[in-house]
C-alpha cells in the first residue's frame, strides 16, 4: 500500500484538477440510495483529494475520510477543513466497530489485495443496520476511455488487463453477499468525461507520465480519440460506473 500511496501522492494535485469531480453523477446516486442525511456519520474509504467528503459536508453528514495517499489527503484536508481525514488502508480502518452509519468507497476497492476482507472492514466499522456502499467503474465495453486505453497499450505491444470481477453485471452484487450485507439498491451510472481540447485529453489519459511520455503518447491518444469529439470542441467521453448500497447486519 506504500508504493501505492507514493504512486498517487505523485500525481494527486494533476488527479483532482482533471479527474477530481467525475465521480460526482455516482456520488450523487449512491447519496441518495443510502439515503444519507444532515448529522449522519459518514466514513469514505480511498476518500483521494476530498471531492465527495465536501460533497457530503455540505449536505450535513458528519464526514471522515481515509486514504493510503499522503498527497491525496494533504488535498482533503484542505478542502473540508476539521474533518477527521488519515492517512491509512481500507485493510485495517484505525476506528473503532460501529463508528459510522454508512461507510463508502468509490473507485476504491479495486486496489486492495482483499476486496472481501476490505468489505468486512467496512462493515466492522459500519452501525448494525447501517448502509454500506461501493462504487467503481464499470466493464469496458461501457466505457469510451477504453478505447484510448487499448490504442495506447498497442502503441507499447501491451493489452490492457481484463476486468476485475467488481467491474462486471453482478461482480458488486456477490461480493456483497459473500459480505452478509443485504442488498438495499444497485445501478450503473453515466460518468461523461470532457476534456477542452488535445493538452487536457492527452494529461489525463497518460497521467503520471512526464513530459517526454506525454509527448511520446500524444498523437495515439489524440488519433484514438477523434470519434469523441465533441460538436462544440474538446472531447467528451462517455463512461459508466456500477454501485451497490448494502444494509449491515443488525447482529454481529
């Protein structure tokens, strides 16, 4: 998780300037599946540069955060200052059982060693009846960004890896019930991506390249994404998250 963290400190300032909000039609959705209200406790798991902790902050929930990325959470704390945001691992969450009425974790998952002991976490920390909830993006086929994915890994005689389980019809559904969790809703979620012209489209394709990578790789992710363009200028990509909202058990 070290090297993990390391990896994305490097390029939190670029990640939440180009990618920070667009997560936000899922935040959305999932807020209002769990139904999340003023004065609720909330936890968010791989919480990043804070973009959903001010989002829930706002709306009155009483927000914690955690991250394996110091960088990431320097970030947080400065956009939602006095919350309780650490540095840490969904693997072992430093807060004691039954600390929060829902516990989530977007685009986060994917990255444990564990996801199902990563779940049990969650749910540890989770109120017996609270809601539990995990977003991440879909398969690929549903994805645009897939398509420039695939053209950059064939300029470097690689594949892009296949889809992990959680991505799949169903994948989040399982591990929520291998989890004891009782399912409250699940869906997938547009999550439409717009860079304003070739240095935006190129920087968050390839972020955490340096410069002679983004040079290198400009005119693929360019050629790549020309049936995306869109009519006004820019790019506009069109993706897809899936979600699931369980319910706690009330014993334990």
């Amino acid at each position: 998780m070290e090297d993990a963290g390391e990896a994305w400190s490097a390029v939190a300032l670029e990640w939440s300037e180009l990618w920070g909000g667009f997560a936000d039609p899922v935040r959305n959705a999932i807020t209002l599946a769990a139904g999340i209200r003023p004065g609720m406790r909330v936890l968010d798991v791989g919480c990043g540069s804070g973009e959903y902790l001010a989002m829930l902050a706002s709306a009155g929930a009483a927000v914690a955060g955690i991250d394996p990325a110091p960088g990431m959470i320097e970030l947080a704390r400065a956009r939602v200052s006095g919350a309780d945001i650490r540095v840490g691992a969904v693997e072992s969450l430093p807060w004691p059982d039954a600390s929060f009425d829902a516990v989530t974790a977007v685009n986060c998952l994917q990255f444990a060693d564990d996801p199902d002991a990563a779940l049990a976490e969650m749910t540890r920390v989770t109120v017996p009846g609270g809601c539990v909830v995990v977003a991440n993006w879909a398969d690929a086929a549903h994805n645009d960004i897939h398509v420039l994915e695939q053209a950059v890994a064939a300029s470097f005689d690689e594949e892009v890896p296949p889809d992990d389980e959680l991505r799949v019809p169903g994948g989040l559904e399982d591990l929520f019930s291998r989890g004891g969790l009782a399912l409250v809703a699940s869906g997938t979620v547009a999550a439409p991506w717009v860079a304003l012209d070739e240095n935006t489209l190129v920087r968050g394709v390839l972020l955490g390249e340096d410069d002679d990578g983004l040079a290198a790789g400009a005119a693929t992710v360019i050629h790549a994404a020309n049936p995306f363009r869109a009519p006004g200028g820019g790019y506009r990509l069109v993706n897809a998250f899936r979600y699931a909202v369980g319910r706690a058990p009330m014993a334990r």
